[in-house]
C-alpha cells in the first residue's frame, strides 16, 4: 500500500505529536484514507492528557500540501451512477477534520513550506502556529476546476483585510510567504534549513498543559528563527489598487460587472495579468457561487461556515462543472474546460440558490459542530 502518514511523538517525555505527510509526489495531495488516517490520529491525540502539542508536517522540500487528490475524487464521481459515497465521505471528513483544527484545546503547529493550496491551506488555516518559508506558494484556486473555495476557505478568505479575500477567492492568484504574513495565513516566516533546529527548540519546551500558555511559549521559541529579509510580496505590492476594486464591487448591483470592467484597467503587471487570465478562465459558476458564500459569510460562525461549505461541495460532486473542470486540467490535461455557463451572466439565482440547499435528508451531517 502507498504510504501516506507517518505518526511519532516527540519531546522530553514524548508529548508533542507529529503527523508527517509523505505522499510526495502528488505533493501531499489528500484522499479519503489520508483524512482519515490524520483524523483518527489527531482527535486521539486531542483527547489524551499526555500530548501538548501536535506538529503537521511535511516530508517534501516542494509542498505542504497541494490541496485534494482531484483525479481521485474525478475519477470516484465518474464511476458511479449514484452520487459518489467516496465524494460525500471525502468533504464531510475533510471539514469535519478542519473544523477540529480550528477548535483545538491544544497548539498545533503546521510546517507549511512550498506549495500551500486548497485543502492544504484548509489544514493550516486551522493551526495555532503556520509556519511559511521562502517557498511558500498560498492559493485557493477552484475557479480554474469548477469547484469553490472551501475547506474553511469561507472563513479566512472573509477574514482577510480590505476585502482582499474576494479577489484571491475569484482569481486563484499565488500568495508569498511575505502576502501570507502581512494577511495573517502565516504566524512566523523563517528559513526552511532551520526546521531540525527549529523542531529541536519544540523539543525543549516545558509545556504546561494550559493552552494560552502553550501557545506563547511556542511562539516565543519560533520567533528566534524568524527570517528579518522577506521575499518580494505579491498580493500586499498591489493592495491600495484592489481594496478599491473590491470596494467597488461590493457597493455595485452587479458585482461580477463591476469587477470585470476594474479588471480590465488593471495595470500591466505581471502577477495581477497572470490573476486575471486565471479568472476569465475559470468557471463562472464557481464566480457566483463564491460571491454568494462571501456575502452569506458576514453573519456566519464558524461551524455555520463549514456547514454551509458542505451544502456546495456535495452540490458541486453531483453536479456537471467540478468534473468537467478536473477532466480538462487534470486528466484529459487539453485545458479546455467546456463549462456550463459561457459568463457569469448566464448563471440564474435559481442555480446559485440550489448549491446552497441540502442534497440530504434529515438531520445536516455536521449540525454537531459548535454544539
């Protein structure tokens, strides 16, 4: 069997936990057995006196985690004439995880080095203590497959300064290390080298089973390693011009309108160009399916996010686009998606509203959380 997770304790008295994704070639990408593997541990792990601390880390110099094993998830809703049990357990456990990291009575630390994408920055969004390095790479970019931002995307793209959130949701535009920290995705940049030393600093502290405690101690012994020169920024560089586009949008009728007229006079830069080829690109479903959870977000816990998070991820395994979308990028690779709606236009409310209301029967399956 392909190796997926290792688990270890650490520490003077073995109390901190450290769950190591290995499955480098696909760069960590998630399956269903993944989430299950690190759920089963992790809620262990929470629930026992003796561990203080839980690390997630990262065996490969190239990514955290690029987010879900699309293909897998593709190729499960493809071969099934009924809605994909393997889709629905995948999001519903996914989430469920997310949500446990959030909420965790324990600092748990997430090694976030290299690529940091979709369920990957759902993972370390959820984390005490995210830890980025210089080749830290942040993205939720489901527009370009046809699904949406989730796994929590909901919650830290909402709490994201300036509206600054909206254009990363709409556009799958790449964060720095540097973006990560100014936004608050990252706590502590510093240089990938130092992990032993900075793993070995873990080791030495005296834990005192008190979370806020615990939380300062480990982020007094992280700042040492911070790095002082940051790469260049990305999003930040260019955050007065998209704050004010973001402004605009939101005081518009017609949002999608009015932010495809602002990006049309953006100016020509590189990285806000390549942000703009990736939006016109991708579903338009996704764009009003994404507007819609941003607005609902304003008055929204957290657990009511990821509840309505599982609404639209079991909507979007049941429907056309996410498969056409994983289809032209990952399978067929010919990068021509035939989506379903040419523009944002032809989405109706009726459609946007269907991918908000349950696909189930009874009880919601995460009314727990937060109870």
């Amino acid at each position: 069997m392909e190796e997926l997770v290792l688990f270890e304790t650490r520490g003077r008295n073995d109390e901190i936990g450290v769950a190591t994704l290995v499955r480098e070639r696909p760069l960590n990408s998630l399956l269903l057995e993944t989430i299950e593997l690190l759920s089963d541990q992790i809620y262990a792990w929470l629930a026992d006196d003796k561990i203080r601390c839980i690390v997630l880390d990262s065996s490969s110099e190239r990514a955290f985690c690029a987010g879900a094993d699309i293909t897998k998830l593709y190729h499960k809703i493809k071969a099934s004439d009924e809605p994909s049990t393997y889709a629905d357990k995948f999001f519903l456990h996914e989430y469920r995880l997310d949500y446990a990291l959030h909420t965790a009575n324990k600092p748990i630390i997430a090694w976030g080095n290299g690529i940091v994408m979709g369920g990957g920055l759902g993972l370390l969004g959820g984390c005490s203590h995210r830890i980025g390095t210089r080749t830290t790479r942040i993205a939720m970019p489901e527009i370009t497959i046809g699904l949406f931002p989730d796994a929590g995307g909901t919650w830290f793209l909402s709490q994201l300064p300036d509206g600054l959130g909206d254009f990363a949701g709409l556009t799958g535009c790449q964060l720095s290390a540097a973006d990560g920290l100014a936004l608050g995705l990252l706590d502590v940049v510093v240089d990938a080298e130092s992990k032993s030393a900075i793993f070995q600093r873990l080791e030495q502290i005296e834990f005192t089973g008190t979370l806020a405690s615990d939380k300062e101690r480990i982020t007094a012994g992280l700042s040492g390693f911070a790095l002082r020169e940051l790469p260049p920024q990305q999003l930040q560089a260019h955050r007065a011009v998209l704050s004010e586009l973001v402004e605009a949008c939101r005081s518009s009728d017609d949002y999608l309108g009015t932010f495809e007229e602002a990006l049309s006079r953006l100016p020509e830069d590189d990285w806000l160009q390549g942000a703009l080829r990736t939006y016109r690109n991708g579903s338009p479903l996704t764009a009003q399916i994404f507007v819609e959870q941003m607005r609902r977000a304003k008055k929204m816990s957290l657990a009511e996010m990821f509840r309505m998070e599982l609404a639209i991820a079991y909507r979007c395994a049941r429907g056309e686009e996410f498969p056409e979308g994983v289809r032209a990028l990952m399978v067929d690779k010919d990068k021509n998606p035939q989506w379903q709606f040419s523009n944002y236009r032809e989405v109706s409310r009726a459609v946007i509203e269907q991918h908000f209301e349950p696909s189930w029967t009874g009880a919601h399956p995460l009314a727990d959380l937060g109870r």
